[in-house]
C-alpha cells in the first residue's frame, strides 16, 4: 500500500479525534479511545496492507497530539514519552499486552507497580493520575517553574512549603493527614515516602485485600493530586477528613459488589 493510498485512512482518524474533541474527557477518556483506534489498526487495516511506516508514524502523531491536548494537532509537550504510553501495562506503559505494542521499538522490562496502578478494581481516571504520579511525570510547581511556565513555587494547599513531588504527596500536612485516615482505617502500612518502595515491600496474602488497598492507595494519590488544583481554582482547601470519607465509601462499594465479606478479614 503507497504512503498515498491512506490518506483515507488517516482522515478517517482525524475525523474521530475532531469527533471527540468536542467531548471534554478526561486524559483516562481519551486513553480509552486512542487504544481503541489503535487497536483497530492494528487488528483491521494493518492484517490487509502493510502499512508503511511514515503512515503509522502520522497517525501516532495524531493520537499522541489528542492524548496529551484534546486536539489532532501539537498542543502540549507530553508528559510521557510515546513509546512509554505504548508499552504493555506489566511493562509501565497503558496499554494491554498485545494490543498495539507493536509500534513500539526497544527492549521490555517488566516493572513490579504494575498490579498497583492497572489493578481491575481502579477507576480509570485512578489509575491514570497514579501512572503519572509513580513515575513522577505530573506538573508539580517545581516543574513548572523550572519550565519558567510560573513564578510562585509555594504549594497552595498549605501555602508554607514548596510544592514538588515529595511535598505534595507525602511531606504537605494535608497529605500526611490523608495518609493516616486511611492508614488506621485499613490497619495496614501504606506508603510514608515513597509508594514504590511501599509497593515492593507491602505482601498480602488475599488478593481481593490487595486489591482494595491498592486501589485505596491510587484513589488518594488521585484526590492529592485534585486537592492541589482544587486549591488553586477555586481557592478552597480540601479537607482530609472529607477526602477520606469519599475514598471509604468507594472502597467499600467495591467489597460489596465483591460480596465476599467471609473471605478476609478487614473491618469495614
Ligand atoms: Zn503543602
């Protein structure tokens, strides 16, 4: 197939990404629909034609472009490398094994957080944030201001320290009160500094308990993660106890939709 026999195919992607555009989802939306188009590349176009390189290297342009700015073109540089988000999940991408792997070249190295972040019980907004937060990829103010995009580095939830990865998630008053609900709810250690540490060293033996601290675990790096925005747009503080409630309640949902309340042992 000529680089210009798909043309069509190419508009055909550009026009579902115009398409969605207009929809204002969330990065964990878009996500959804990139693998969906990708997916049907791959499984469709790419089983008929072989389709030539410069072709697959426009559309992964295209979706790269809607991923990280909600548009078809340039917008914003990305806070992960392509080839990272292309990656199978066990291999610190989004991505299922394989899907759409194949446009990715390099060697795999599984990583140990993927059961953490890609756990089936996480929301996927959840689980988004948590993969940009484990790698250290969201736009903490130490980034920003190193990218000259600010000029005020304090964190706007306590408004007395610097905000940068280690303050927001785990030093900031706020966020260590978050911790500690959660902690002494679920009566297991959760991270202090360092979930990745945490994660290769926390064992469970139930993996439906493992799965629920997992998931409780991203679901507060998520709402840290919303506090700070929360603080600076609507000029509000959050407030941990509230958090908390609202991560209880959805860990508790997902016990009982499990309806396997004999089989562990955590207090609910
Ligand atoms: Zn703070």
């Amino acid at each position: 197939m000529a680089v210009g026999d798909c043309s069509r195919l190419i508009e055909k992607v550009v026009e579902r990404i115009r398409g969605w555009g207009a929809r204002k989802l969330s990065y964990a939306g878009r996500l959804v629909l990139i693998n969906d188009v990708l997916t049907q590349l791959h499984s469709f176009w790419a089983r008929i034609f072989i389709i030539p390189l410069t072709v697959i290297d426009k559309i992964t342009s295209i979706c790269r472009n809607y991923l990280w700015a909600s548009s078809d073109k340039y917008g914003r540089v990305p806070a992960v490398a392509w080839d990272q988000v292309c990656l199978g999940k066990k291999y610190g991408g989004t991505v299922h094994c394989g899907q759409w792997i194949y446009l990715v070249a390099g060697g795999l190295v599984k990583v140990d957080w993927w059961p953490l972040i890609w756990n089936r019980l996480s929301l996927p907004k959840y689980a988004f944030i948590g993969w940009l937060m484990i790698q250290e990829r969201l736009y903490t103010k130490d980034r920003m201001l190193r990218f000259g995009v600010i000029s005020d580095g304090l964190c706007d939830i306590c408004r007395t320290q610097m905000e940068d990865h280690q303050h927001l998630f785990y030093s900031c008053d706020f966020s260590t009160r978050c911790w500690t609900l959660l902690r002494e709810w679920l009566g297991v250690p959760l991270p202090t500094n360092d979930v990745l540490h945490w994660c290769s060293m926390w064992r469970c033996r139930s993996l439906l308990k493992k799965q629920l601290v997992y998931a409780a675990v991203v679901a507060l790096i998520y709402h840290i993660w919303m506090a700070q925005n929360v603080c600076r747009e609507e000029h509000r503080v959050p407030i941990p106890r509230q958090i908390f409630n609202e991560i209880r309640r959805y860990i508790q949902n997902l016990y009982r939709s499990k309806e396997m309340m004999s089989r562990f042992s955590l207090v609910l």
